[in-house]
C-alpha cells in the first residue's frame, strides 16, 4: 500500500529537549515536505527537499533540521524544542520535482512541548 | 509565488452542488492550481489539478477561465463527509522541485443536513 509513514504519532516533550519526528515514503518519490498545522493558521511549510542531499526552507524553517540521506526517509529535528513548536506537523511527498503540488500526506505527528 | 484568496467558511445543505471560488490575481504563466481537502486532524488529500478550462474526475470538477485569475472547485450534490477544509494553491510546474507550496487557510465547508 502506498503511503507516508510518521513517528510518533503523539509526543509530549519538555523545552529543550532534542527530538526527531520520523517520516518514510515508500512511493519512490523525490520531492518531500514538512508542514505544521496550527489553529487560524493553515499549513505551513517547514522545509522541503527535491532529492537525496538537496533541501531548502519553507515558510517556517525556524527552530527546525531536516536531512535527506535516503530518498525514501525525511526526519524533521527540533534541536531545542520550545513551547511554540507545540502544533500538528505533516510530512508529505510527491512524485517528482515536475508536480511538488500533487502531494501524499502522512497522518501527522501532534508535538506538546511543556 | 501567486497568492491566493478564498472565502473563509460556506454553509451548503446535502444534495446540493457546491462551488467554491478561488482568487489569483497574479498567477504566472507556468502555474497550475491545485486543490485539496482536510478532514480535522488528518492531512490534506489531494482533489483536482488544472492548468485551463475544464477538469473533471470521479470527485469534483475544476473551472478556470480564459484568463486564470481565478478557479472553481465545484462538487456536486454533496454529503454530510464532504464537510472539510478546502484549499486552493497555485504554483509553478517547471522550477524542477525548486518550489515552496503555500496552503493558505483554505475554505471551511459545512454541509447541513
């Protein structure tokens, strides 16, 4: 079955603290993204990445690390997470750099930082 | 990056066609749109993607005029679970990946019993 896999799904954290959200696609697609959801906000993009090794920022890349050492993977990384990165975060993927709007997303990681 | 604008919620009874309209003044001229749908507390779903004129799947179809400024995810006789989130992007096809994607906060759709 086709899909983008996240974890956690729910983590509850304390500021300061490093953390990885995990994220895996197993479509073979070349263009992968973060997002967060916050209420009266919509989504907005993190960071995204066109291949392995090629990543640029979104419209909220502070805070946040990504790596793309394998296609199929893309971890978001909060260095030292503080409280305003509470949110719901989506990783999303697509099929090629021709089309980064036709998008897969994951069932989304819900992130509280205390 | 065009910038989009939608009206922020639509009330709609079940059974009726709904149409809801997206503004992009500034679309360019390697743009697409692009629409998709959120349930609460799941990811966006990809619905429909035109470039002009008509586009038609099993789901929903896409209206855009001759000259692109806006778009028209129309749904026909809708159900109670096509209440939703909607979003329209625009964006451009041919910049080889090197593209941000904008969501914007959508249209909240309420289909009333």
């Amino acid at each position: 079955e086709a899909q983008v896999t996240q974890n956690p799904r729910y983590l509850i954290t304390v500021t300061g603290k490093k953390l990885t959200v995990t994220c895996s696609q197993n479509m073979n697609h070349e263009y992968m993204s973060w997002y967060r959801q916050d209420p009266g906000l919509g989504l907005r993009q993190i960071y995204y990445s066109m291949n392995v090794e090629v990543t640029d920022k979104g419209d909220v890349p502070e805070g946040y690390k990504v790596s793309r050492k394998e296609k199929r993977n893309f971890p978001l990384i909060l260095e030292s997470p503080s409280p305003n990165q509470t949110s719901l975060y989506f990783c999303a993927s697509s099929y090629g750099l021709a089309d980064p709007f036709s998008q897969f997303f994951g069932p989304g990681t819900r992130l509280t930082v205390l | 990056l065009a910038k989009t604008t939608q009206p922020i919620s639509m009330d709609s009874y079940e059974g009726q066609e709904v149409n809801i309209t997206c503004s992009h003044n500034n679309i360019a001229t390697n743009d697409y749109i692009t629409w998709y749908q959120q349930f609460p507390s799941q990811g966006p779903r990809f619905i429909i993607q035109g470039y002009k004129t008509k586009v038609t799947n099993e789901v929903a179809s896409l209206f855009i005029p001759a000259d692109r400024k806006s778009s028209t995810l129309s749904l026909p006789r809708v159900s109670l679970s096509d209440t939703a989130v909607y979003y329209c992007l625009v964006g451009d096809m041919n910049s080889g990946g090197y593209q941000k994607v904008t969501f914007g906060t959508g249209t909240k759709l309420q289909v009333i019993p």
